[in-house]
C-alpha cells in the first residue's frame, strides 16, 4: 500500500508488550518444535509501533542454529533470486505519448515511467545481479487527485478502478507480454503485484447495488489492535473487499489468474496481506497455483509488521515468501543508526519462530519506507553510504531472498512515501552501483549465501558475525560497526568445513586470512565488512 506517514506511537504499549513477548513467549520454545504465539496474531500494526524500539524477543537460543533446514519448496530457482523493484511510474519513461497529466513538480502525481521504459532498461537490471523484477500494479488505477489519507494520483498502482485494463501511464497489454518475454529472454523472472484487499475511490463497482456484499463496509480501521478492523476496515478509506462473499472471492481468483495468464509472469507478489483473513490465503494460494497451471508460482506477502510471530503466522497460512520487516527495522537501527549489533543478535535469533526462513524477503528500502540513507547515521561525510555498503552486504549475505529498492545504488535519500519515490537515475552514484554489482555477484556465485543454513559465530556490540552452510561449501561474513580498526578471533564452528590452514579470502577487498588452531584471527576496518570464501572460489573472481 501507497502509505503517505507512518504514525508513530509513543513506546508505553510496546514496552508492555515487550514484556509479554519476554515473559511469557520465550518460556513456551522448545527447539525443533512449533513455537505457539502468545500472543494474538493479528492486530498490533507497525503504525502502533515505536520504530525505534521494535521488540526483540529474548531468549535462551544464543549460539544455537539460527535456522533450521530449508524445507522443499516447489521450485529451487525460488530461494536463489535477488529481486528487483522498480516502481514502474520512477523508473523511466520509454514513451512520451502515454505522458498524459504528467507533472514532475508533484511528488505525489504521475512521472511518466512506463512498460516499455522498464524493458528498455532490463540490461540495466541484469547488470546489477538481479535475476527477478517485482512488478508493480498494472491494472488501470484512478487518475483523479484523490484527497484525504492517501492524497495524490494512482502513480503507484495500488488504487485499482478497472481490473481487466492495463494503466493508460503504463501502456498497452502488449507492453506487458513483451515486458514479461524480454526478462524471460535474459533469464530473469517476473514477480506482479496484485491487489486483492480494495479497490481504488472511483471503482465502479462501489456504485454498483449488485455488487453491494462484495464490500465490508465497516468503516476505517481506527482501532489497529482489533482484528477484525484490520481485516474489515477500509484501509486509508479504500472500500474493503469481502473475500469471504464467494462471488467477490471468485471474482479475485478469476482475476488473478487472468493476469498470470496474460503476461505470463513467474509470480505474485501480495499486498496488503494482513488485511484479509487467513481462511482467504490458505483456500486462495493454492487455488491459483493449481489453476495457473503454475505449482512453482513465486508467492510472496507483505505483512507489514516489526514482529516474526505475526509475519510467521502467514507462512503457515500459505504464504510461501514474507518480507522480513522485522529483520529490516533491527538492520536499520543497527547498521543504520549504530545501535549494539546484540540487537542484531537477538533478532536473528528468532529465526526460529519461522516456519522456513529461506521463505523470508529481506528489504533495506522499498516504497512505503523512507530510504535507508534518509535515517543512517552520518556524523562524518560518508559515513551514511559506508553504512549503506554494509547493509547492502548484509542483505546479499544473510539467510532469505534479497529485494532491492530500485535507486538503492543510485543513493536517493528521500524520506516517507512520496519522497522515497525519486525519478530514477541511472548513473548517479557509481561507486554505490559497483557495490551493488559486487555483492551479488557474490551472492550469485555461492550456494552458501543463496540458500546456506546459517549460524551465528560472534557477537559483540560492535562485531557480528554468521557462518553460512551447503553440504558442500561453507562462506563467512563478518559486519563492523565501529568507527576504530579493531580484530577479532573467531572460533569456527565444531563442524565446520574450513581445515586447519585453510586461506579464506575477502571477496569485498582481496585480502587473506588463515584459520589458525580452530580460530580465524580477523582485522576490520571502521563500517566495513568482510566476507570470506575459501581460496579460489568462483565467487572470488570480483576481489
Ligand atoms: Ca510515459
Ligand atoms: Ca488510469
Ligand atoms: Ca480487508
């Protein structure tokens, strides 16, 4: 969803709530089994909670595997992806005729990007490492200049008036297919957003008597901890669909799988998936799956929430791929802002709670957050893009699927939505665009940060560090948060696969180091990381 502001809320209830989460969660896990929430799932909505302060569960886990074995997806291309999402209206403008009220000067209005821009700059993309685009709606959205919660015109898509037309900004179906069919030619796959909770102020079917019951109307969700608001409420006053009517239910079904079958993509990606009930994901993922003709459909959520146990509930509801707001908020206040990378520690440490965490999609920046270098810390010149390098390794290393923001690399700094949707420019940063280029293709050329099990191997406040495990290779990566050089010795884990001996090298800056009596004697450099592959990896080949 188009989010003008996030509200934030003073921290009183979330330290209750922390508390909860404390005292009467972590008591309740027991390795290997299903962790049983505490607490209701659905309901307290990130607009409830203090960014600052997003709760970490403690627990007795520290040192113990922070994932568990991947289970069988239907598709292994699915976990080793690096996403990318331009937002079609930013990104370029491929034709001048469909330009139709643009105005650049609103930054909530349209900007001109379109189909045919975006497949223009599909080699852009691949040359970044991407190997999948996360398409934004297509679906016709209302061109009048809406006011009230979420002021400005549709540019973003999500405020759907026809859902059988492609945008008239965007261009033509064809300009859709050939889009699909350009990626698919260079080997990357196509993910579209579809919108299934509401639709946009001038739909017609509002106005329709017959089409009455397809809507909730309960009003706006005013009180975000009640349940049954967030999934009935008219979110930002967008009239409320009623999944649970059957014809409206089938009505979104036929739909989808109409545009999965027109454009050909590889997957969808949901929004707003905390405003439906979880009866309507368990019935509808399947259905489309098997109705696409697709059982290796990428699926993936956005529940826009700081806490694993409410994003975990919908993995178990059918949601195969989840964003991992919870791992961005603590990457943000660690690696942005500076905060103890314990932080860290402890969030990854919940990982556990997660039915499958290579089912997770991991965000620095997307449209309805304001870029990471808009809230990094920068206290010297630089220190904001240094931070924003590491982050980025922490993304292309981490367990999950990475999603890219476009104009990530290019360093836009624009706050909240609609300043964090800059007109993308393509060379603008090139030393932040060859990082990008870097990290993925580490990412890219090694099974164990694509799809490795994970485990931690050092936490301080200032250094963190995680292992990363196929069967038949093992990868480090090694996070600093200090402004001093400092060095650390790092125990490798009892089954590790380095020997004793064995040069590892840093694939971000070429330099060796030796694992010496079971230990990897470390040296950093201030906010910068290192990431370690046995000598001669392929995914060395950059360093
Ligand atoms: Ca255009
Ligand atoms: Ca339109
Ligand atoms: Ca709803």
């Amino acid at each position: 969803m188009g989010k003008p502001v996030l509200k934030l809320v003073k921290t009183m209830q979330i330290t209750s709530h922390q508390k909860i989460l404390n005292t009467r969660l972590a008591p309740t896990i027991v390795r290997g089994e299903e962790a049983k929430p505490a607490l209701p799932m659905v309901g307290l909505s990130i607009d409830e909670i203090d960014l600052n302060t997003s709760p970490v569960v403690e627990g007795p886990w520290k040192g113990e595997p922070v994932n568990r074995p991947r289970l069988p997806h239907p598709a292994d291309w699915h976990t080793d992806q690096v996403i990318y999402f331009p937002l079609t209206d930013r990104f370029h403008d491929g034709d001048p005729s469909n330009n139709f009220a643009v105005d650049r000067s609103h930054p909530a209005g349209f900007w001109g990007g379109d189909l045919k821009g975006l497949t223009e700059k599909l080699d852009y993309i691949k040359s970044l490492g991407a190997t999948s685009i996360w398409l934004s709606p297509v679906a016709d959205n209302t061109q009048e200049f809406r006011i009230g919660d979420y002021h400005g015109y549709g540019h973003h898509g999500y405020w759907i008036r026809d859902h059988y037309g492609v945008e008239e900004h965007q261009g033509q179906m064809s300009d859709a297919k050939n889009l699909v069919s350009e990626a698919h030619k260079r080997g990357m796959k196509v993910i579209l957003d579809v919108v299934l909770n509401h639709v946009g102020p001038d739909h017609p079917f509002i106005e329709d008597p017959s089409k009455r019951d397809w809507f909730h109307h309960e009003g706006g969700i005013v009180d975000w901890n009640d349940p049954r608001q967030v999934e009935r409420g008219d979110l930002g006053g967008l009239p409320d669909l009623a999944q649970d009517n059957p014809e409206a239910y089938k009505y979104l079904v036929d739909n989808t799988l109409w545009w999965i079958k027109e454009t050909g993509v590889d997957g969808i990606r949901l929004d707003a998936v905390k405003h439906i009930g979880k009866d309507f994901w368990r019935k509808f993922v399947p259905e489309v799956k098997e109705k696409s003709g697709k059982d290796d459909l990428f699926v993936m959520g956005e529940v826009f929430h700081g806490d694993p146990r409410v994003v975990a509930d919908y993995q178990r509801n059918g949601v195969d791929f989840l964003f991992d707001l919870p791992l961005y908020y603590t990457m943000r206040e660690t690696l942005g802002q500076g905060q103890s990378f314990r932080k860290l520690g402890q969030r990854l440490a919940e990982d556990h709670l997660y039915q499958d965490t290579s089912g997770l999609v991991t965000v620095i920046d997307n449209h309805d957050l304001p870029r990471f270098l808009s809230t990094a810390k920068n206290s010297f010149p630089g220190e904001g893009e240094k931070r924003l390098k590491q982050a980025m390794t922490f993304q292309m290393t981490v367990r999950g699927v990475p999603s890219v923001y476009y104009g990530t690399e290019a360093g836009f700094s624009g706050g909240h939505d609609p300043h964090n949707r800059e007109m993308m420019e393509f060379d603008r940063n090139p030393d932040l665009k060859s990082h990008m280029q870097k990290v993925t293709y580490i990412r890219n050329n090694s099974p164990a940060f694509q799809h490795g099990q994970q485990r931690e191997i050092w936490q301080d406040d200032q250094v963190y560090a995680f292992s990363r495990a196929t069967e038949d290779e093992e990868a480090l990566a090694v996070f600093h948060n200090g402004y001093q050089p400092t060095q650390r010795d790092i125990p490798m884990l009892g089954d590790s696969k380095f020997h004793e001996g064995q040069v590892l090298v840093d694939a971000l800056s070429g330099r060796e180091f030796k694992v010496e009596h079971g230990k990897l004697k470390v040296s950093l450099e201030p906010l910068t990381p290192v990431v370690l592959l046995p000598k001669g990896h392929s995914a060395l080949k950059q360093a």
